[in-house]
C-alpha cells in the first residue's frame, strides 16, 4: 500500500465554506481517481501536533496509483483551491506493510 500524508496549517480565512468545499473534492477524489484505497481531509487531533491543524491522509493500492491521482483533475482543482488558505505544509509520501 502506498500512502500520502499532508499535513497543513490554515490560515483563519478556512472558514466552513472552505471545509465543506475540499469535502466535496474528497469525494470527488474518491469516486474518480482509479486506485484509491482511502482518502480524507480531517482534523489534527494529536496534542503535539507543532500548528499543523488539518491533514490530508491518503492510501493507494500503489505508487503508480498514488501518480495517476496527482495529475487528475480533481486534485490538481482541490490544490487550487486550497492554496491561499495554507500557511504550512509537510507531506510524507511512501509504501508501508500491509498484512497479507
């Protein structure tokens, strides 16, 4: 399996007009972007969390899945949109163990 982690800190102007937009995009993402396992935009609960608020957490059945999202449609418009309202960004990209 192939995961993609964002982690993002908003900016105040990510008001619930915002939230409910980027939802929209994760089921976009969800219902057109072939080789998608899971994919949410959530809030950071973790009490360490250094000011990153939100996160973007992503599965793939691989890496060229995790390709062919980066380039569809629906993520290069959720990118777009969600731009001027980040301040900070950290992502982890990669494969991890999957029982068999």
């Amino acid at each position: 399996m192939y995961l993609h982690v964002v982690m993002l800190q908003l900016s105040d102007a990510a008001d619930e007009r915002f939230h409910d937009r980027v939802q929209g995009y994760c089921q976009r993402i969800l219902s057109e972007c072939d080789g998608v396992s899971a994919y949410a935009f959530r809030r950071n609960e973790a009490s360490r969390s250094d000011g990153l608020t939100h996160a973007v957490v992503a599965a793939f059945g691989d890496s060229p899945a995790h390709d062919r999202y980066q380039v569809s449609p629906a993520h290069q418009e959720m990118k777009a949109y969600m731009a001027d309202f980040i301040e900070r960004l950290v992502v982890f990209d990669g494969e991890i163990p999957t029982l068999a």
